[in-house]
C-alpha cells in the first residue's frame, strides 16, 4: 500500500505487449482515462493532439495491414520480424494510437505541439495504471510510415507520437534500471 502520493509515480513500468490479454477498460472507462489524459499543459490551447482506437477485429486487421507493409518496405524481411511484425497487434486487446496534430500556422513551436502530445500519451500511461491495467508504449518503424498515416487517414500535419497497447498483466511488470540522480541532476549556479 502506497505511503505517499509520489509512490504511484514510483511504481510506474510498462508492461511488454505480449503480456497484455483481457480485459481492457470498458467504454466507461475509456472515455474517462481520455477525459483525464488531455488535461496537459497546450500552449495557445490548440488541442495538437488526436486519439485513435484500435480493437476487436479492426485493431486485428490493421496489424495484418502493417505487416503486409513491413514486406511491401523491406523484401528481404527474416522470418522471424515477419511473424513479429504479423503478431504485433494479437495480444493486447486495446491500441490507442495518440498522434500530434501540428498548426504550422501558429505561433507555439512545434516542439510544444508535440510535447502536449506526448504529454497526453503519458498520462494515458499513468491513467491505465491508476486503473489497475497495464500498458506500453510503442513507436517503431510505423510510427513514422507515411503509408501507415493514410492507413489512419492521418493529415499530413499528423505524425504518430506512440501506439499504446492496452490490457491486464498476465504476470507482474518488469522492474528496469533506472538513471540515478547523481548522473542526471545539476545546480546551475551563476
């Protein structure tokens, strides 16, 4: 039981996506964890962010369709990343694919466009946690497709910032090491 607020933070982890089965949040839940994900800090209040949901036999379909063209990329593809790349959509029951939607007419740098995404992806991260799911966030090759963007029918001011596989832990998430504070924290002083 967690002591402190910033426990949950502590505990954070990403489970593998192979790991991930039934069930996923309902649609109750859903809309609640994409109603508390884009409370996130927008810069001019552009909303550079889009959400798309991928599951059941459409979220099977477009797995078939990335390896299809994984292949149609790269011919000489090895067995072994044909069939990861043909079963990567076959485990987790839920992928949220959150994308930045760029303004390139707007005055707030893209760089911030696309940390509000990111920031949005996160907080479906810690949001699936607080409801006692797990979740990984994945980019990969498809991620920066242009093909795979028609596929999502994606503008062309779109890029994916992550596909977020969605469902219970078949088994308790793997700890990883982390950076330590020594190594990443300085004091600037004048």
């Amino acid at each position: 039981m967690s002591t402190s607020p910033l426990d949950f933070l502590l505990e954070r982890r990403s489970v593998p996506s192979r790991q991930l089965t039934e069930p996923a949040p309902d649609d109750a839940q859903l809309r609640r964890l994409i109603d508390a994900a884009i409370r996130v800090p927008d810069h001019g209040k552009l909303d550079p962010f889009r959400i798309r949901i991928l599951r059941g036999d459409a979220k099977r379909e477009f797995g078939r369709r990335l390896a299809r063209r994984a292949v149609e990329a790269n011919p000489d593809l090895s067995d072994a990343k044909r069939d990861k790349e043909r079963n990567r959509y076959e485990h987790a029951p839920l992928v949220l694919v959150v994308t930045a939607k760029i303004d390139g007419d707007s005055k707030v740098p893209e760089l911030e466009q696309q940390i509000t995404a990111g920031c949005v992806a996160y907080n479906l991260m810690l949001g699936v946690q607080a409801l006692d799911f797990g979740a990984q966030w994945l980019t990969g090759w498809a991620a920066y497709d242009r093909e795979v963007a028609k596929l999502l029918d994606m503008k062309k001011s779109e890029h994916v910032v992550g596909f977020l596989h969605i469902g219970t832990p078949s088994m308790v998430a793997p700890e990883r090491e982390r950076p330590r504070y020594d190594d990443i924290v300085s004091e600037w002083t004048p």
